[in-house]
C-alpha cells in the first residue's frame, strides 16, 4: 500500500498538493480527534481547534507565544520540572520568570512515586500515580496563590508533556 501511494504522489506531486492532500490532513486528524474522546460534543468542538503541525516546538511556541500574548496581563503557565526543556525556555521567554512556575516534581514528588511503585511492584497503580502529579499541581497552585495574595489561578496555562531528549 505504501509503494501504491508513493507511485501516485510522484507521478503527479502538483496534483496531489493541490487536490489530495489537504483532503487526508483533515482526515487524519479527524481520526485522531475520534480516538482521543468518545463524547461527540467535545469531538465537534475538539475538532474546530485540532491543527496538524510539522513539529512540536513549533506547536508549543504558538501555543505558548499565544496565551502570553492573548492571556491576561501577567498571566501564569505551570509547568513540571522534568518537562523538555525547550518548553521550559520558551515559558520563561514569553511569560517572564516571575509567571512561569516550575513544578518541583524531580525534587518533592518522583521519591515519592518511586516508593509507590517499589511497594506495589505487582499491583497497577496508576491512579496513584496520577494522585501524584495532581497533588505537585495543587502544592504549586497553593504556594503561588499564597505568595500572591490572589485566591484563583483561572487563565493560566498547565503544560503536560512527555517529550523525551537528550539534551
């Protein structure tokens, strides 16, 4: 099927730009969005926002770069230590030092994921797990809320992401 489809985009390669393959982007990610939910109201409205892009910086710097720009004055991004570290940088450079909070997970909170995991080697303990990243969340959420003086974190941004790197 392979050699099908790369026989038929090189015969043609203007043809395909022009007529085919906007059509499989839309169609791709379509079945991306389906897989990702299973509610058709969020699937419609999943679907008015999902963008195909050509490589994750490139999404995250839009993403990010918009709610800096878009958000409200000195608006908060949350992100966990153990993030990528392009994502890191581009949270600090749009939002400031001041309103990108790093999570201490590395520190505070995989020690305690670790003695989950050694204490129920034969149990899956996923919720747990979760429990774990939510309650980094909450602390993170609680020490700035504090230091603020403000009782509501609403318009920030939370970056979940599990891009490995070696750098």
């Amino acid at each position: 099927r392979a050699h099908s489809w790369r026989n038929f985009l090189e015969s043609q390669p203007l043809r395909y730009f022009d007529r085919f393959l906007l059509n499989h982007l839309v169609h791709g990610a379509r079945c991306m969005v389906d897989f990702v939910t299973t509610n058709e109201v969020d699937a419609g409205r999943i679907r008015e926002g999902t963008a195909l892009i050509q490589n994750v910086t490139s999404g995250m710097n839009a993403v990010v770069g918009g709610h800096a720009r878009c958000g409200e004055r000195n608006s908060l991004v949350f992100y966990y230590d153990i993030a990528y570290g392009s994502n890191k940088k581009m949270c600090q450079t749009y939002h400031g030092k001041e309103n990108a909070i790093e999570i201490p997970f590395e520190k505070d909170f995989l020690p305690l994921m670790r003695k989950v995991l050694t204490t129920t080697l034969n149990r899956k303990d996923g919720d747990q797990n979760a429990e774990i990243f939510i309650s980094a969340l909450d602390a993170a959420i609680l020490n700035v809320t504090q230091k603020s003086g403000t009782s509501s974190v609403a318009g920030s941004l939370l970056i979940l992401d599990h891009i490995t790197s070696n750098t």
